[in-house]
C-alpha cells in the first residue's frame, strides 16, 4: 500500500501542463503574425523606396545636362548674332568641354583609340574591313565612333575599321601550292 500512495496523479498536472502550452502556442502564433505583418510592410515600404530611387536616380546628372542645354542656347542665339563661324565653333567647342566633364564626373570615359592596335571584340565593333598586307590581320585601321567605358563596364563599343589578308596573295599562294 505504499506504493500506491507515492504515485503522482497525472490527471491534474497533465491538464495545467497542456494549458500552459495551449498559451505559449497562442503567445507564439501572435508573434508570428505580428512579424509577417511587420515583413510584409517592411517589402512594401522597401518597393516604395526602391521605385523612387528608379524615378530620381538621374537627378544630379539632367540637372548638369541642364547647364550643357543652356550653353548649347547661348552658343545658338550668338552663332545667329555673330557673323563669325569662329565664335560659333568656339562656343560648341566650350560647351562639348563642359559636357565632357559632366559624363567624366558620372564615371564615363572614351575608350582609348584603337588605331593600330589589335583589335578587342570586348571594346571594339568591326563594320569595315580592308585587304592590307603590310599590317597584321585584326589590326584596327581607323576609329569611326568613339567608344565609352563607365567604371569598367563598356557602354558602347568603338566602331572601328580593321584589315584582313589580301585574298590576292592567299589565291596566288594556293595556286603556286598547287603547281
């Protein structure tokens, strides 16, 4: 009969037990909730964000490219004033000066001319070729359009003109090999 008195009563314990994790379950699920509502607010506000950076990230550089316009005006009013192409050509020089300056600023530099060098396929694209013997093949002849780089990215190749073997001394080759 001892032993039968040291036993715990398991039906009194287990119910205040099952309560208190029926609470804590509750406690958990309410703060889980509140953090999807938290997440969801903070993804929208993030959006928000994300699309007024998109809408205004070129501020700064329209509003340089806004000093080059009223340059470009001036040097038109003064080239219909002026009777001289030189003030004209000055005034469009000083203004390409200054609109330089604004790309450079923005991290945009021209991609160093390629003449005479082998060409890059990375940095130049070839739309001309010409038969020469007395360059290496691949060699960039001419620079047509400036290409630019901004921070290390390629922007817009060079468009360049590059030489090729003459296709008469490769005839005159294969004939003399055949003979």
């Amino acid at each position: 009969m001892v032993d039968d008195e040291k036993e715990p009563q398991p039906k009194d314990n287990s119910k205040e037990l099952l309560e208190s994790e029926k609470k804590r379950s509750e406690d958990y699920l309410t703060r889980l909730a509140y953090l999807q509502a938290d997440f969801e607010n903070l993804k929208k506000r993030f959006d928000r964000e994300t699309e007024q950076v998109k809408n205004y990230c070129n501020e700064r550089l329209l509003i340089s490219l806004l000093d080059v316009v009223d340059e470009l005006e001036l040097a038109v009013k003064n080239g219909e004033i002026s009777t001289s192409p030189d003030s004209l050509i000055e005034g469009i020089e000083l203004t390409l000066k200054k609109l330089r300056k604004v790309l450079e600023q923005e991290g945009v530099t021209p991609i160093e001319d390629p003449q005479g060098k082998i060409l890059d396929p990375t940095r130049h694209n070839a739309v001309l070729v010409e038969e020469r013997d007395d360059v290496p093949p691949c060699t960039v002849l001419e620079q047509i359009r400036k290409g630019y780089m901004m921070r290390g990215k390629v922007l817009r190749p060079s468009i360049v003109k590059v030489a090729v073997k003459s296709t008469k001394n490769n005839s005159n080759q294969m004939e003399e090999k055949q003979e």
